[in-house]
C-alpha cells in the first residue's frame, strides 16, 4: 500500500484554531505523519491560556519573541521562559499554561500525534 504524503506542508487556514491568547495551526495536519504532529502558535496578545496536562512528550523551539509557560505541579507554580533559539521541553504528564509577548512565535512538536487514541 502507497501512503500519499505531503512532504512540503503549507499553511491552510482551516487548520487553525485559538488557544488562549494565541492562534495554533496544524501544519502537519495532512501530511501522512502518524506520530508526529507539529504546530505554529503565534501570540497575538497577553495572557495564557487555561491550564492544559499534556497527553504526549512536546518540544517547543522559539522562532521569535519570548515564551511564559507557567509549569504547575500541585500548589507550585513555576515560570519558564523562552527566548529565541531555545528549545523548551515538556514531558508527558506537564500541566502548563502557555503564554507569550505578543509577536511571540513558536513551533511545537507533540508525540504520539494520536494520543486521544493511544489513552482510549
């Protein structure tokens, strides 16, 4: 069996989505990847969004602009930031609030890709 891929990805407006105060888009969204899934999150205004437990291992390397994740671990809160050229790591099981200066740019990379399957 021959599997189609999208070995250049573009961007394509549908596959964008608000996440708090940043819009994140899939951009693998059809390119074939079956583990791999990567996303641009670009900040447009102050804030973070709603604590989130991540469901699979994430990078984030920070294209431009200066990344707040606010790592919580029971009563502790902790900032991390980011600046560019950094690369961010969050282990599966991270709770995180993800934040940024506005302009803030960020390409992120979850794996397994499938993880609402992989815990059903």
């Amino acid at each position: 069996m021959t599997v189609a891929l999208n070995l250049k990805p573009a961007f394509d407006p549908g596959n964008v989505n608000d996440f708090g105060p940043a819009k994140i888009e899939h951009r693998t969204a059809a390119s074939g990847l079956a583990q791999l899934g990567t996303y641009f999150m670009t900040f447009h205004q102050t804030g973070f969004s709603d604590p989130w437990t991540v469901q699979y291992e994430e990078t984030i390397y920070v294209i431009e602009g200066q990344a707040r994740l606010v790592i919580i671990d029971g009563d502790n809160e902790e900032t991390l930031i980011g600046e560019p050229d950094q690369l961010l790591v969050l282990p599966k099981g991270t709770t995180v609030k993800y934040g940024a200066i506005p302009g803030t740019r960020l390409l992120l990379s979850i794996s397994p890709l499938n993880w609402r399957e992989a815990g059903a």
